[in-house]
C-alpha cells in the first residue's frame, strides 16, 4: 500500500511539474499512454521529446504505439520505420512493425519482419510474443499458443504471457488449461485484473460459484471502475441463492455502463 501511494504521488508530480528535457516528455507520455489511457496527449508529449531530440529512437516508437491506438496506421509505420533507421538491430521495431503489416493484411511482409526480429535477438520473448498476437489476429490459435510457450521458455516470470496463453486456450474451449495459466499469472501478479476476472467467469461456467465471486471481488478492488466483474459477479450470487446482493451488484454494473444488465433487473430485481 505504501509502494502505491508512492508511485502516485511520483506520476502526479510527473504529469504536474514542467517538462524541459526530451526523457522528461517521453516519460509524461507514457504515463498518459499507459496509465491514463489518453494517447492524444501522449502524442502530444512525444512529438515534443522527438522536437527536443530528432534522434529518440524510444520516442519514435512509443508515439508509435499511440498512434496504432488511434488508428494513424500510416504514421505508426513511419514511426517503426524511423526507430530501425535509427537502430538497425532493433528486434522490437522489426517486431511491431511486423503486427502492423499483419493487421494491414501484408501477411508474408509481417512474417518477414518477425523472422528478422527473432533472427537479430533470438532470445528476446517479445519477438516470439508479437508473432503469436499475428497468429491469434489470423485465428491460428494453436500455433499462437506455440510462440507464447516459446517465449515462456525464455522468460518463465512474465505474467502477461500466461494470461496470453490463458486467452488462447479459452478460444481453443480448453477451460482446464485456461485455468491453469490463468492462475499461474495470478500467482506471478496477483493484481492481474484480466487474469481474475476471465478465471472467475470459468469458475461461474463451473458453478464453482463462490471461488468465481472471490476472483470478481478481486478484479473489482483492482479495477472498480468495469462495471462487467459486478455484473458477473451478480450472476454468480443469483446463482448462489442471494438476490439481493446479485440485484445490487446488477445495478452497479448498469450505473458504469453494462447496458444488458437492465433486462435482468426487469426480469429479477422488481
């Protein structure tokens, strides 16, 4: 708790205090790209690093990323394109660069690009990372899941990589091993909301209705804001022979957006 309150505290000052060097523009960015999720101002803060400093590759490549996420597919090339003139043996560049061809429908380019990736740092988990993200993007589950492993192989501690694999065995409707690796990612990140709120919706599919309301109770503390784990979470407790805690659970997620909660209110709640 004390860790938190800290780290707060340091990303209010960054965000509040008068950016001057390229770093201190790039760092703003991030926080607005990744904590705030505004990546307008993110741009905003990177384009002002790269003015600072023409030849900040990370800048490139974290405007980049926004970019993508407001759909500038065009400028994101451009960016990732900049980093490997830049630095030519940027696996990572060759790597998302790569996803943006495949999201572009330039499959054989992208496959290109990941084969460069992996060839100039074999050892690298991100590059073996953003290839199963193409092979999931083309529905090749099975062969996502064999490029996460690869990089779980190299990396054992990334949690991210165990709720990838999670997501892909729930597309594959292996519950089982989608449990697993969700609960391994638990274990290495106990504040992973997707890994919670997807194990609790298998435990609800399960009827392992009171291990599902543990899991949603978590991802609601880490993330109170979806309303989409108070409403499963309602579901579980309905299930579970509590209507009106499951009513009230309802009509949160309804006050935080989850429209097709009010149906069951209707139908349940009157």
């Amino acid at each position: 708790m004390k860790t938190t309150f800290i780290l707060a505290v340091l990303l209010f000052a960054v965000i509040n205090c008068n950016a001057q060097t390229a770093k201190e523009y790039w760092f703003r960015g991030q926080i607005q790209a990744n904590f705030e999720n505004n990546h307008q101002k993110a741009v905003f803060n990177y384009n002002m690093a790269i003015k600072i400093d023409p030849k900040y590759a990370m800048a490139y490549s974290s405007r980049a990323y926004s970019k993508r996420q407001l759909g500038d597919i065009k400028g994101a090339f451009a960016d990732y394109n900049k980093v490997i003139q830049l630095q030519p043996d940027s696996s990572a560049a060759y790597a998302n660069r790569g996803l943006l061809k495949v999201i572009t429908h330039d499959y054989k380019g992208g496959m290109q690009d990941f084969s460069i990736a992996i060839e100039k740092n074999p050892k690298d988990p991100y590059g073996y990372m953003i290839r199963a993200s193409a092979k999931e993007t083309l529905l090749d589950y099975r062969g996502a899941v064999l490029y996460v492993e690869r990089a779980i192989k190299l990396d054992p501690e990334n949690f991210h990589a165990f709720q990838i694999l999670g997501n892909l065995y729930l597309q594959l409707d292996n519950l089982a091993l989608a449990k697993a690796n969700y609960t391994k990612a638990i274990e290495l990140n106990a504040m992973d909301y997707t890994s919670h709120f997807n194990r609790g919706n298998i435990l609800l599919q399960e009827k392992f209705l009171s291990a599902a309301i543990e899991d949603f109770d978590l991802a609601i503390a880490i993330n109170p804001k979806n309303g989409n784990p108070y409403f499963r979470r309602g579901l579980a407790k309905y299930l579970n022979h509590n209507k009106e805690a499951a009513c009230l659970d309802f009509s949160k997620a309804g006050e935080l957006g989850v429209d097709e909660v009010y149906d069951l209110i209707k139908q349940n709640c009157n």
